[in-house]
C-alpha cells in the first residue's frame, strides 16, 4: 500500500485535525465523538442539519460542513456507520429549538446507528428526524434486499436542504424539500480499479487489467457485473441508460448532471465523461441547465466515477443555486 | 448439566473479545468478497475497547456484566455490527437477569433472546445470509445436548461443530440483508462473513473452556 | 491502461469541450487554437492574463479560467508546451489596449513557444509581456540548468495577478505583483506511483512497490532521489524542510499553505499532509494563515502531493482574498 | 558529388517525416526515461501534418519548401520539438536559398545554420546532452567525406553510423539543458531522447537513399 498514511486506526482522526487546522474560524472538531460541525451551530433559528455516514468517500461529508449546507458530519471510520453514541452526542451537540435532520444514506449500518441515536436524543426531548437517501440504480429495488444505496446523489438533497433550513424553513417543510429532491435523483457508479482502506492494505477487491465493475457501490461493493474495459463513450452510455430509464426522465426535461470522481480519476477524464453525457442528453432532448464535474462522494483512492441526474423545476433550481461555504474550495 | 458462573461468563466474553481482535484480517478480508471489508476492523476496535476496560465493568451480576458489555460495544462499534452484536448482549444480559450463575436452560433462553434481538434490529431471518444462520442452528444444538444429557463441555463441542457447518452452508445462500444484499446471485459461492466470524469465535471459545472452563 | 479516454490523441480537445458544455456561459471555446477564455474577455479596461501550458495539469489552468483569474488558458497537449501557433492567436484573441500578461512556467518548450508567439504578437502592435514562475526547489539551481521548474504555485500568481488585473492596474503594476508573489513562492513534490499519459497508455516510469519519488516535477520528471516509501508524517517533514530552508521562511512569518494533490491521491489523504505540515510550520513559528487542499496542478493519475508555501504580507494577502469565478467549483 | 534537386529533398523530407511517424512509440520511450515521455507524441503528430499537406507544399524552390516545412513544424508541434525543429528547418531553408539544387557543400552550410539556429533557438551548445550532439559531429562527417570525394550515397552512410555512435555516447553525458537536466548526475546512462531520434531518422534517410535517392 502506497498512501499518506500513519497510523492507520488514526487516519480518520488525523484527516479531520487536519480539516479543523484549515478551518480555524468556521469548524469546530469534537475528537471525543469523531464529530465536525460549524463553530456557529446550532442556532435557535436554523433546523440544524447533520449527515452521518462512514469516512472515505470525502470531501463527503465532513469537507461540506458549512453555510448553506451542513451544520454537523458524523462520520464514523473507512467505509463504517458512526456507532449509535457518536450519532446521540451528535444530536444533542447540534440541538436546536426547529430540530435537527439527520440525513442517512441508505445502508444497514447506518440506519441502525441513526434509528438508535435518534430515539436516544428524543428521550431526552430533543427533536429530531431521519430522512434517508437511496439514489443508486445500480441494483434493482427488491423487497428481499433493504432497497437502493445512497450514493453521490446526496450532494444535491444535502445543498437543498441546506439552502431551506438557512432561509428559516420549518423541520416538515426542509424534510418535503429534501425528499423531493431525493426523489428526482438517481446515480450510477462505474469501478476502474478497487479501492485500498488504510487499515486493510491492499485492494478490497480484484479487478483484471482489462475489468471495470458497473454499477460499483462506494463502499467497492459489487454491482450489476463485471465486464471488460471499453472506451469513455460507451462506458458513459451504459451508465447513463440506467439512470434515465429508472426515472425515468424524459424528453423536454431539464436536469442538473454530476460526474462525480471516486478518488482515484483525475478531473480531466472526469470532463471527457461530462461531455459525452451531455451530449446524449441533449439527444433525448433532456437539457442540461446544471452542471457538476468534480469529486463529491468518492471510494478512497478507487479509479471511476458516477453519473447522477436531478430532474429539475424552478423550487429545486433556486435551492440549488443558493449560496453555500464549505470547506472545499479551491480559492 | 451443572451450572455456570461469573468466572465461565468472564472466560467465555473474554475470549469471544480475544477472537475478534486476533481475527481482524481474516474478518476482513471474509467482509471484502462482497461486502465493504470493515467487518474485521470493526470488531476489532470494539471488542479493544472491552479487553481495555475489562477489569472495570460492573459485575454485580450477570445480568449487568453483559448489558454492560453490550453498551460498551453498541457506543464504541460502527457499520452494521455495532448495533447487532451490541444488542445481542444487551438482550442476553436482559434474560440472564440479577443471577450470579446460569443452568443450561438459561443459556439456551438467553441465546433464544439475542436471536430475537438481532431479528428485530436488523429486520433479517433465517435464510438471509446472516450470523444468524450460525446462531439459531447453534442454539437448537445446545438445547439438543441439553436434553441428551451432555455437560457443557461437550454441549460447546457440538455447537463448534455446528457452527462451522452451518457458517460453510451460507456459501450456497444468496444475501438479503445487508450490504452483500446488493450483489444478488453474485453474493452466492462465499460464505457470509459475519457467519463465519460467529463460527470461529464459537471455536475459540469450545477450545479455552476444554482448557480452563472447569476449573 | 484503464483510464475514461477515446481516442488518446483526441484527449484534449473532448475534455475542452466537456468544459465548454459545462460553462456554456462564461466560458468560449476555440477548438483551432485550442483555447479556452472568459466569455466576456478580452476588456478594454483589463490587463488580459493568459496562462499557457502543457495539458496534464487539471485543474491548472483551463478550469481556472473566470472572473479574478485567468481571461485565458492556451494549453497545448499532455505535458507538451502548445505550439506557437497558438500562442501567437492567444494573444491576438486577447489583445487588450492595456495589454496581455503571458504566465508562463519555466520550461524549455513553454518558453520558446512563448517567446516566439509574443515576437509575432508585438509584430502585430500587441502589448504583450512574459511572467515566468518557477517555485519548485526540488532540484538546485544552477547555471548548468535552465533553472528551477515552475509548479503548483502558479496558481497563487494567477490569483494575484488575476486580482490586480481585475481591478484595473496597469501591466507594469500587474506584473510588479506577479513578480513579488512568484519570489516568495517555493514549492516541492513526492511521487506515490507515476502517472500514465493517454497516448503512452503506460505508467511514466517505474516506481517499485516501496519506493517514493521525492521531489518529482509535474510531468513525472526525476527529482531529488528515489527512496523507500515511509509513513506521512515523515514525508512532510522532508518536503517542508526542503521548502522551508530555500527562501528561507522564518519565525514570525504568515504564510497560505497548500497541499495540492498530483491527481490520483484522495483528499482525506491530503488533510494527513495538511495536519502534519500545520503543526511543523506552528513548531518552527512559522503561522498559517491561509489554508489551499485540493487538487490544483496535477501530473494526470499520478498518486501524490507537493506542498507550497508562500510568504504573506498585507498587499498579498488582499490579493489571495479577493473573489472569483471559476469553473472548478463544487456548488 | 553530384548536386541535389528538389526531388531528393523531399525523398529526405518525406522520409524524415515518416521515421517521426513510424517511430512515435519508440521516441516517447527514450523521453520517458529522464523527461516527460511526449517526445513521439508530439514529432508524430506533427510530421503527421507535413504528411497531410504533403502535394500542397510551395515548392518553387528548395528555400522556399523548407521554410514552409519549418512554419508547420513550429505552428503544429509542442513541447521543445516544434520550436527546435521548426527553427532547424527554416534556417536550412533560409541557407539554400531560391534554387533548384544543392550541391554538398551548399547541404553542410545548411546543416551548420541549422546547428546555429537551434544553438540560438535552445541556448544549448554541444555536450548538453541535445540533438546538438549528433547534428555536429553529422555535419563534420559530411564535410569530410565531401573533401574525401565520396558521393552522396557514401557521405549518407558515413554520416548515418556517425549519427548512431554519436547518439550513443550521449549517455555518458549529463543534461545541462531541457526536462532532463532537472535530474543533473541522474541523467548520466541513459541516450538523450532528441539525439537518439535524429540518429535514427538519419539511418531511415540512409536507407531511402540506398533504394531511390539515385533515381
Ligand atoms: N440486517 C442484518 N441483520 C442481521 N445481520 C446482518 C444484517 N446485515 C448484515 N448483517 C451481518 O453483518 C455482517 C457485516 O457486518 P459489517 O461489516 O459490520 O457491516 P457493514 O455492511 O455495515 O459494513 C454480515 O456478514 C452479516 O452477517
Ligand atoms: N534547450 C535545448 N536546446 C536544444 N535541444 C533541446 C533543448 N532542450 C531539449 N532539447 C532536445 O529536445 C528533446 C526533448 O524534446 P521534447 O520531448 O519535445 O521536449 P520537452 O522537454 O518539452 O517535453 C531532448 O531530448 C533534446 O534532444
Ligand atoms: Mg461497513
Ligand atoms: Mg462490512
Ligand atoms: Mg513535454
Ligand atoms: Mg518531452
């Protein structure tokens, strides 16, 4: 394993010294309880606005803590849920008289820890919700499995929910946007090559030289299949198929469109996807009116990328266009 | 079947912990087939927390030692075993109640409650490619042995052996519950990790208790 | 090679074009010059700043091209300096009555193609003047060599210059303050793995396993020496002590700090780096000021880091802090 | 020896060109070793443009060809490269003048404002490890073998093992000028990417000649 790393138990903690270091004004880092939040949260007139979920898909989540978006992370280690505790003291840290959301992407550990944490907050009379995000098509919905996985997707339910609970919405009213939002969005994901998790130190997965994994969840999990390397335009065809058709969105849409980076794929491939996505959109009459090229919600050092759609109308629009300060930035 | 105490549960919870830590990359690595390969780790880093806090935890009963432990894990263990593996010993140590030493029958009832708990908790059954596919297959063998008449270390011998087959027949299942669930059919051909942990864990603890569970 | 490309020779002109799809209104693309430049540029009442260099590098610099940074980037192919062809239609596009700042970094083929294309530009009555940035300690200077490389910390020349430009000042002043921020700029990398160039389709060079290379440039060029890999902590100090020692930086300067990743190592990664670096700068009395993690001058896929450091005073500072628009964004 | 008409200049040229095309992986490989790898890369893309606008070349004389062979290179090739040769070209260009043949000594006068060009051009001299270091001593072999009476097969094959031997010795030399030079003492033991492919297109013109230059 070759990666900036020490002691690997310590690399989620470093990583967030290092992020409360950068941002002296605007974070406060809780190391008891692995938590980062702004230094001016909560505020009695704010739904404060917390994301749980494991570390090693940033800038997610703890990197966007800030105006116009979250008010806590709770990130638990590489690719696991935050423990119950870390998601109670959470909760009562960012306590607020409109309440406290608790975004959680849709996976087993996660919505464990939150249920548990909520219900541990509330017995202390603290008001809060969960509102749980599943924008991944990669695997069909099922009633034997516990239904899509939260993906990149959530960018966009984080930055609209952000954007209500600053303007002062009500807790019911951030929960309607934030699912609406998350209702409109759906992803995929493609794996150039496995991810390496500091503690484990080697690939979690095998990938042949001539392999990619379609529909990679960002935790490597497998997706729809294993299939062999093709170029950038037919990969982005296939990625895009799955989600248009899930919707499904339609001729006459106008949509916002990520092209998200897992970690390992540098910004310039991420651009070539971008413009081949658009341009099939543009042929099946879909408009692009938003664009987002970047890393968002990344696996680690994985080499891939996922595309996502958001369906959008003028309320979203404006959510999404709201201002926001975060800590990744580039100037 | 004579009855255990503080000592055997001390013996038995501390070497389930010793498991968890000495296994951390195997764990992991069973995780990674088609999971997200933290299973290992995260044990690990709870069961840590329990051997460094061992002397300290409140033995004022059996009860309250394993509730004890339980909270201790579900505050300290992240993914999705924290809270399964944190409430079956909360469920347990529920069961167990204010005694200082437990009857076979108390243990099968105990086991019985942690299945439940895990169930409830995680919304899984039998057949879902879980640790309880290796938990109600051993629980039904000790009750078995039980009322055959074995003394614990022979019950815990069977279960071993149970265990291990039963975490082996998993491989042939396909995964409904949690993050391998995604895979579908492709889940199928491993076995399910945390199966597979329970199983070792329950070999390890067959082993101390040969070697020091009478005494 | 598994990388989202087409046609490797068509790796440039289809990520330009993706930018151009996804910045439909503040950026134009010139596909026969290969150009990409503000919308809006060039202004009569604006020094034009043009940053020219081989592609590679993304985000640097042609999606640092907006508002209060570049009115222009002329990149030329993977690592090759644009041809002067280029250069010389650059200029012209961007002629501005109070004239054009050329950046350029100080290599051989970005030179000549720069000087040649501004000796055509002038031919032409433009007012054209050359900036050159060469920040990169990692290998002495000599009169042997061409002198130092410049690296990651053009981009807070571009920020300054482009700042002073944005306000009005005069080519002479602009350049004044280019100069200033460009001497007291130095810079150093390490190389985890080497990159792979599209058209090459295999990695640059040959890393073993355990081994670094410390002080690599940007296009994976040798640098210092090849070592054997360590742990984060102890390649920060190397960087720094090397950066640190060469203006030297000293007790009771303000410094920005950026760690800026080669384009393959995740940002968690970079906030390790960040820590480490924070903590040794506080040790030697040296304080940061001002915090840049991100990806800004990559070398593709490659994984890796360079660490910047550049010596504040009041007039810098202001510079750094002004606003901008660019299309590197996350919201 | 006889003089040279437009006819074998572009046999020379086209030939130049299509060892730049045909040898594109091989180049990146040299420059990959102390420089960046996009030496091919680039002389191919370029030479492949000569090649495109082949027929349409001004060829009212030999002067006038070679400077517009040299405005391609320089409009089209990046990196080092394009500057470097494109100056080469229009510099032997400028030398020949408005005729219609060359005579040898005509040719070593273009090679040697060439030489001055690219001398200019890099503010590089021999032994910076360059392709200075092949084009001299190539230019000193033709001149010799001018004044020994050899024709221009002979001169040709002469100048073509000089150039490899020349290229050759360039990896006991270090980089004081280009990407390489960054690695000072590292550079040693390997052949300079620019040398190695003059002498290897020189070997391609060799040959080319041996088949049709007499024709
Ligand atoms: N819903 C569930 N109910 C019960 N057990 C589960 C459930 N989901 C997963 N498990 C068990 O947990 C194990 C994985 O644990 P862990 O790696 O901590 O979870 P995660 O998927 O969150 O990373 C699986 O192998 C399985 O035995
Ligand atoms: N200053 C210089 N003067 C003359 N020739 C040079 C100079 N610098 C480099 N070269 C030649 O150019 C070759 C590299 O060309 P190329 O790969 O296009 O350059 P770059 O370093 O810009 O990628 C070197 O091998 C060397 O022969
Ligand atoms: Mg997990
Ligand atoms: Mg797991
Ligand atoms: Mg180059
Ligand atoms: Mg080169």
């Amino acid at each position: 394993m070759k990666k900036f790393v020490n002691n690997p138990q310590q690399f989620v903690p470093e990583m967030l010294e290092g992020l409360a270091l950068a941002n002296p004004h605007s974070l406060r880092y809780v190391p008891e309880h692995n938590l980062v939040m702004r230094a001016d949260s909560p505020s009695d007139d704010r739904v404060s606005i917390v994301q749980g979920s494991g570390s090693g898909h940033e800038p997610a989540h703890v990197m966007i803590v800030g105006k116009g978006m979250l008010d806590a992370a709770c990130p638990g280690d590489v690719f696991a849920a935050p423990p119950m505790n870390y998601v109670y003291e959470t909760a009562k840290l960012l306590a607020s008289p409109k309440g406290v959301l608790l975004l959680v992407n849709n996976y087993t550990g996660d919505r464990m820890a939150f249920d548990m944490g909520k219900e541990m907050a509330e017995s202390e009379g603290i008001k809060v919700e969960i509102l749980t995000i599943n924008d991944d098509v990669a695997v069909k919905d099922s009633t034997y499995t516990v239904g899509r996985r939260g993906v990149a997707g959530n960018f966009f339910v984080i930055k609209a929910v952000g954007a209500a609970a600053a303007r002062g919405d009500e807790l019911d009213e951030v929960i309607r946007v934030g699912k609406k939002v998350n209702d409109v969005t759906r992803t995929m994901g493609v794996a150039l090559t496995a991810c390496t998790p500091p503690a484990k130190g080697s690939p979690l997965f095998e990938l042949g030289d001539d392999e990619i994994e379609m529909g990679v969840g960002i935790h490597g999990e497998p997706g729809r299949e294993r299939k062999k390397m093709t170029n950038a335009d037919a990969i982005v065809d296939e990625l895009l198929d799955a989600v248009v058709t899930d919707l499904p969105y339609s001729s006459g849409d106008q949509v916002a469109l990520m092209v998200n980076g897992l970690g390992g794929t540098p910004i310039s491939e991420l651009y070539i996807l971008f413009r081949r996505a658009h341009q099939q959109l543009a042929e099946r009459g879909i408009t692009v009116t938003r664009s987002y090229v970047n890393e968002y919600c990344t696996s680690l050092d994985m080499a891939g990328a996922s595309l996502t759609l958001v369906k959008l109308d003028e309320e979203i629009d404006a959510l999404l266009d709201a201002p926001a300060e975060v800590p990744i930035r580039v100037f | 079947m004579s009855s255990t105490g503080q000592q055997q549960v001390d013996l038995v919870v501390r070497t389930i912990a010793q498991a968890a830590v000495d296994n951390e990359k195997y764990f992991g690595d069973l995780d990674a087939v088609v999971g997200d390969g933290d299973f290992g780790y995260s044990l690990a880093r709870g069961f840590e927390n329990v051997l460094a806090g061992w002397d300290d935890v409140d033995r004022t009963d059996i009860g309250t030692f394993l509730k004890k432990i339980g909270m201790v894990i579900t505050a300290r263990i992240g993914g999705t075993s924290g809270p399964i593996w944190g409430t079956a010993f909360m469920r347990a140590g529920m069961t167990a109640g204010a005694t200082d030493t437990l009857t076979g029958e108390q243990v099968v009832a105990m086991l019985r409650a942690a299945v439940e708990g895990i169930k409830a908790r995680g919304q899984a059954e039998v057949g879902d490619k879980t640790l309880l596919d290796v938990l109600v297959p051993v629980t039904d063998r000790l009750e078995a042995e039980i009322a055959a008449g074995s003394d614990a270390a022979q019950a815990l011998a069977a279960m071993a052996a149970t265990a291990q087959e039963a975490a082996e027949a998993t491989a042939d299942m396909v995964a409904r519950r949690g993050r391998a669930s995604y895979t579908g059919e492709r889940s199928r051909g491993s076995v399910d990790a945390g199966a597979m942990g329970v199983a070792v864990i329950l070999g390890r603890i067959d082993e101390a208790w040969q070697r020091e569970g009478a005494s």
